[in-house]
C-alpha cells in the first residue's frame, strides 16, 4: 500500500483513502480534543480486510494533530 490520504471532510468524520480503499470513521470535536470511535468504521469502497489498517493509521494520525485524543473501543 501507498502512504494513506487521511483527511476531515466533515467535523463528525475522517476519512481514510489508500489504492482504492475508501473508510470513514466518527469522531467528535471535544472542548480540549476529540473522540475517536475506532469501532465505527464504515466502509464506502474496498475490502472489509483493509479496516484494521485503516483504523491504526487514522488513530495514529489523530493522536499526531491533537494533544488530547480520547479512543472509543465500543
């Protein structure tokens, strides 16, 4: 795989892009941070296999643009 697209199209959602994978996630805007809800995947295009990828890259991505990153495992 390439180096992933991960961007926030919209202030609820981040969106993973990598070779034809298309993945977004639920967040929300907290008032010193965001909340990641890393079991919200919801596949728009490829493979169900790619998800786990996709959530490391967008937790780890996350965590390097805010000091404060609450995880969401359920």
């Amino acid at each position: 795989m390439s180096k992933p697209n991960i961007t926030m199209p919209h202030r609820h959602t981040l969106r993973y892009e990598d070779e034809g994978a298309i993945i977004d996630f639920e967040v929300e805007l907290l008032q010193k941070g965001i909340a990641f809800y890393r079991n919200s995947a919801k596949i728009i295009s490829g493979k169900p296999q790619e998800t786990e990828t996709a959530t490391k890259s967008v937790e780890k991505w996350i965590k390097s643009k805010f000091d404060h990153v609450e995880v969401d495992y359920s």
